[in-house]
C-alpha cells in the first residue's frame, strides 16, 4: 500500500472495519435503521405502558359495575377477591359528584403508592414511565386515576402492583429489538444490494481504468468507456474519459517535445554559426551601394539579429521555457508593421508597393499608441498570429473579397486590448477546444501547431494572456492582453 492510501486510510473515521466500500455501506445502513428503530423505542415503550395500564382500568370498572348492581351482601368477600385478581388491581374506587366510594378494597397497603393520572399527562411523563418502571429496584404498587368509561362519574381510581407490567414491558421490549435488529438486517441487505449495483460497481470499474490508465496510458484497452448513463456516474465516466484523452494528448505532446528539445540542442551550435555567418554576408552586402539592397538590409538585418538571440537563448537556458520578458517602451503600430512584413502581409510598409491579390495589414488609429514590452517576445507574437491569419485566408476560394488583417486597440481594466480581426474561413468547433496546445491546433497538415502556443506563452510571461474571442464564417478575431505601461513599469 502506497503512502498515500495509508494516509487515507487512516483519516478513514471507520479505518478498522474489513473489506472495501461495500462492506461499509452495509454496517453503516444497518447502524442507521437500528438508530431510527431507537428513536421509535421510547414512543412504542410509552404506549404500550399507557396502554397496558388503560386496560387495567376497564377491567376494573367492569368488576365494579358488578359489584354495584349486586344487592347489598350478595357478593362474598372471596369473590370479591377473584374479581381483584381478575382485573390485576388490588383496590377500585369511584368518585362521582365530588363523593368518593370504595367499591372494591384490597389489603392495607404500608406505603403510599405512586401516582400516574392518565387525565393530565405530558409528553414528557408519558416517555419518562416505561423508563421508571423498567429501572432497577424493588416493584412498587401503582395508583392509576382515569376517566370512567361504563360508567358516570368525575373518575375511576384503581391501585395495581407494577410487577406484571414491568415482566410484560420487559418482554415486549425484548420483542422491538429483536424485530429492529432483523429489519436493519434485512435493510442493510437490501440498501448493500441496491449501492453495490448502482454505486460501487461503477466506483469499481473507474477506479479500475484510473489503474489501468496509470500503469499502461498508452494501452487503448486501459481507456474508460462510458456506459451512457445521465446521472453522476455517467458524468464522472464522460468527464474521465476527456481527462485520459486530453492526458494522453499531453504525454504525446511533452514526449514530442522532448525529441524535439533533443534535436534542437544537437543542431542549435551549428546554426547559431550559420546564423553568424549570414551576418557577415549582410555586411559586405551593405557596401554594394545597391538602392534595393540597401532598402530591403534593415529587415534582413533584424530578422538575423532575432534568430541568433533566439538560438542564444535556447543554448543558454537549455530548456523549452522563454526568458523573462525585458520590457520597454515601443511604438505600437512600428512593431506591427515589423511584424506584418515578416508575416508575409501586404501594406505593412507604406514605402513598399502592394502585390494584388496579398492579405493586407490595416492598423487602426486606436493601434497607434506606445506599448511597454519586450521588443522580440511581441515580435514573435504578432508573427505567428499575422501568418496563422494569412494562410487562413489564402485557402478561400480565390472569388472571395480580398483579405485583410485589421488590429485595434482599446483599455479595459487596467489593461491593453489589441484585438487581431481577419476576413478568413474561421476556425471549426473541433480545432478550438486545443486551439492553443503545442502539436495539437494546427489545421494545416504541414503545421508543427506551434504558433499559437508559443504566442500564448509569450503573453502570459507579460502578465497578459491570448484568447479566441469570434470565429464565425466572416473570419477569426483574436485578442491580445497586456499590462497597461504603468502597470508594466511596477
């Protein structure tokens, strides 16, 4: 057993009981019914006392009313007696008018008997009675005040020795808790049925693919199938199932990543000298007086100077995470022109002339603003988001209006909205749930499904974030969040 189980087992109230979860079910259902049979205890001792009591009384008054209509002297005093005896009382009397009469009489008594007037009892009298008759001690004799039935009068008054009722309360208390411990039995039975059927076996069956999924992922037979049922087990088997896939999307994608981690560290030394190279060639380029090299050398310039810093980068850190972002204060709509150049976008430089036919760059006025960032992370985020834009666009039908990329810019909530809006295809509803997962987002088949990924990455590393936020048939909007500059400067 693993650290963990232990531990859970031990914080387990119940720790001690055997077997699994369906034993427990079973000893705590009949724990339960045998606790609601208590509660119903005191009521079902309580009117079985009053009861038994109410019974003596109207044997009682049936012997009386004998006696009464019997001439004077007829009677005997040994029938008397079997009348008592008959009725289990030892003494009845009769108060009619205010007038107390005698009707049959017992022995003299040597202590005073105890009190129960059925006329005036509470709730808490009548449950408190069966408790003090059946209390240890010697018996005591009983004197029950009731309202005559046969008879009228203000009441009957009878004195009964407490001895038959405590055997008779005893052995009827006997009887409620064998008859309890067999319903708790047969319910326990049946609720551990019923659980085990409709709860413990699919707790079972997941718990089962979790351990299947945990020590072979890749195995399909390992893969939770849902029953289709709509109640919480269904939905936990629906969402189990999303977890394995999406996990086992993720393990594909770390293991890719790592192959490609490997790759790019073994060629990353050579093309770091390549990249060095083609600096020096950009530099003897510059003294060819050439006005069209000249034009076009800043770019190129750039774009090497960017891709050796980036193959630094990867050498120095050795690991797939970006650098912390050096913030700085930038021009807006510069870096998006840079950006739409090296994305492939028409009209990203005004100087330049415009293909027919080009995906366009249309930067809002809103958009021309200074933005702190760092120089080379919004770079990159704006090439993969403008390049994921054109090669959307240019897989329409070629009849269909020209394209274009339009950004705007708005403060909301401390923050720098810049909104990237194109006139493409949109995306379908089952590339946005991994929209934004390396090796997953990708729609085209010759795409690595890095750009957006990557993107996201470099915006949340400026406290900022990347989100879908319209896809429809006009075209795709994405939006870009940043720490207004202020916030950035803290």
């Amino acid at each position: 057993m693993t650290v963990g189980a232990k531990e859970r087992r031990q914080r387990w109230p119940f720790r001690g009981w055997p077997g699994g979860l369906s034993a427990r079910l079973l000893g705590l259902t009949a724990l339960f019914v045998m606790l609601a049979e208590l509660m119903i205890l005191g009521p079902s001792l309580a009117g079985f006392h009053e009861n038994w009591l109410i019974v003596r009384t109207r044997l009682a008054e049936e012997a009386s009313v004998a006696v009464e209509l019997a001439p004077p002297g007829a009677i005997p005093q040994r029938k008397t007696a079997q009348l008592l005896e008959g009725a289990g009382v030892v003494t009845v009397a009769v108060s009619s008018h205010g007038l107390r009469r005698l009707l049959l009489a017992g022995p003299r008594m040597e202590t005073a008997p105890t009190l129960i007037d059925l006329r005036r009892r509470n709730s808490f009298d009548r449950l408190a009675a069966p408790f003090e008759t059946l209390a240890p001690g010697p018996p005591r004799m009983l004197r029950v005040v009731a309202k005559p039935q046969f008879r009228d009068g203000d009441f009957i008054e009878i004195v009964a020795p407490e001895a038959p009722l405590r055997a008779d309360l005893t052995a009827y208390l006997g009887s409620i808790l064998a008859s309890s411990a067999f319903i708790s039995l047969v319910a326990g039975v049946l609720v551990y049925v019923s659980l085990n059927a409709v709860l413990v076996r699919p707790m079972r069956r997941i718990t089962g693919a979790m351990e299947r999924f945990r020590a072979r992922p890749d195995d399909p037979q390992a893969r939770l199938k849902p029953s289709g049922r709509d109640d919480e087990i269904g939905r936990a088997e629906v969402e189990l199932n999303q977890m394995q896939e999406d996990l086992l999307a993720a393990l594909h994608s770390r293991a890719r990543l790592a192959a490609l981690g490997e790759a790019v560290a073994k060629i990353n030394h050579d093309l770091r000298n390549m990249l060095t190279s083609a600096q020096f060639a950009s530099e003897r380029l510059a003294a060819s007086g050439d006005p069209n090299v000249t034009q076009a050398l800043p770019r190129l310039e750039r774009a090497l100077d960017r891709a050796v810093r980036l193959a630094e980068g990867v050498l120095a850190y050795g690991k797939s995470e970006e650098a912390a972002p050096a913030p700085q204060a930038l021009d807006l709509a510069s870096v998006l022109q840079d950006a739409g150049e090296d994305a492939g976008l028409s009209g990203a430089d005004p100087a330049a002339p415009g293909d027919e036919g080009a995906v366009t760059l249309e930067i809002d006025a809103s958009a021309r603003r200074q933005v702190r960032a760092d120089p080379d992370q919004l770079h990159r985020i704006f090439v993969n988001l403008f390049r994921n834009a054109r090669q959307a666009i240019e897989t329409r039908p070629a009849a269909e209006p020209a394209g274009h990329v339009r950004v705007t810019a708005a403060e909301a909530d401390g923050r720098l909205l810049i909104r990237i809006a194109d006139n493409g295809p949109g995306l379908p509803e089952r590339a946005r749930a991994r929209l934004f997962q390396a090796f997953s987002g990708s729609q085209r088949p010759d795409g690595a499904g890095l750009g957006l990924a990557i993107a996201r990455e470099l915006a949340a590393g400026h406290g900022g974030g990347l989100a879908l936020v319209e896809s429809t048939d006009a075209g795709a909007t994405f939006e870009l969040a940043l720490p207004l500059a202020a916030a950035a400067d803290g």
